[in-house]
C-alpha cells in the first residue's frame, strides 16, 4: 500500500492542495487515512479505483462541473 500526503496526491491529479482539501470534504474522494492527529494519507490503490470508476461513469454529466473543478487548481 503506498500512502500519499495531500502535497503527493495534488500532484498526482494536477490539481492544488487546496482543492484536494475541498474535494475531500465534499466527498469527492475517497476518504483519507488518519495516521495521527495531524497526520492524514490517501492510499493510492483507492485513489486509482475511484479515478477507474470515474472514468467509466463518463466523468462529469455538467462540462461547467468539470471547468470549476479545473478553475480550483
């Protein structure tokens, strides 16, 4: 299992930390790992089956859903 921190997992989707944070309070990943009080990881084999899922879904139904998601990175 490799754990990515919120810097690692913003890279990884070519986004801002600060929209990892939003879309994780949103629900819109998966939920993180809590190591310690200020310690938390995503685990990235869940990051990559929500991105799978994601995409066979179609994605976002709304193209301007997709613009603002784009616009908080």
């Amino acid at each position: 299992m490799r754990l990515l921190n919120r810097q690692q997992l913003a890279d990884y989707l070519s986004i801002s930390p600060q929209s990892v944070t939003r879309m994780s309070e949103r629900g819109d990943l998966p939920k993180p790992v809590r190591l310690g009080q200020n310690i938390v990881r995503w685990d990235l084999t869940k990051i990559d089956k929500f991105l799978d899922s994601f995409a066979k879904s179609g994605g976002y139904d709304d193209p301007d859903e997709m613009m603002m998601e784009k616009n908080d990175g």
